[in-house]
C-alpha cells in the first residue's frame, strides 16, 4: 500500500482543514479514508448500495456520521478524496458545479483548469482535486469560478 511523505500529509492536512494534530500514521489513514476525520473511529468498506439504495461500487463509509467517500474505479480500495459528511457532499457538488464549466465549455482544457485553480488556492497541484478540500476551500472553488464565468 502506498504511503504519503510526512511532507504530503502536512500539506494535505492544512488543505482539507483538519482542526486537530495527529500522528502521521493517524494521518495517513484519514487521508485513505480508513479513520473518520469527524469522529475518528475506522471507517468500513461496504458497497455504496448502503447510502445510495442502488450500487456504484464500494465505499468507505461511517456510520455515525453518516460521511463517505467512493473510490477509484481503476483501484480495489483508493479513495476519491476524504470522507464527506453532508455538508460537505453539498459543497462539493456546488464547486464542481461551477468548476466543471471551464473545462467542459472548452474554455480551458481539464488539465489547464486544474492549473488555474492550483495558482488561485495557492495550492500545489498534486493537491488541486475538489475531493480533498474541506467546505470552506470548495467555498473558494464556487467564488473562484463564478469570477471566472462572467
């Protein structure tokens, strides 16, 4: 399994606004969706069918907070991003409902999209990928493009 840097979980960490210290084991597993990043207890793999009453694959879910991430179809149990309560998910759908636009318009390619949404989060790259933002960066997702579509 593949492990982060402690460079890489710092950098994530600030990113998706954990409030908390952890240790980097900790870290690691709340980045890969195993530990809830609300509640801090292991989260389960189940089929998404549990949230969704219909399946789109397997999930990493937690069950008192009712937060979850998907994974990756090409991959057996990487998550897309980290765990998302409600509030969250809500966010989420907003930013890549007005990121989206710039690409898919054909305004800018994906790639050049991402880019420009790495210099104005003032983010590295690696990192620019609205699954991991917490609420208050996709905040700045929805503003950054709204700017930018008019």
């Amino acid at each position: 399994m593949e492990r982060f840097s402690q460079e890489q979980l710092r950098r994530q960490a600030a990113l998706v606004k954990l409030e908390e210290q952890y240790d980097i084991e900790l870290l690691e597993k709340i980045l890969k969706g195993q530990i809830c990043p609300y509640c801090k207890q292991p989260t389960v793999f189940v089929d998404s069918a549990e949230v969704y009453q219909k399946s789109y694959g397997m999930i990493y879910l937690c069950r008192p907070c009712k937060a979850w991430v998907g994974i990756h179809k090409d991959s057996e149990r990487a998550a897309l991003g980290r765990i998302a309560n409600a509030e969250l998910r809500e966010w989420k759908k907003k930013a890549h409902a007005v990121f989206d636009p710039l690409w898919k318009s054909n305004q800018m390619s994906r790639a050049k999209a991402y880019d420009w949404l790495s210099e104005k989060l003032k983010i590295p790259k690696h990192y620019t990928h609205i699954g991991y933002f917490g609420v208050e960066t996709c905040k700045k997702v929805v503003e950054l493009c709204k700017k930018e579509l008019q």
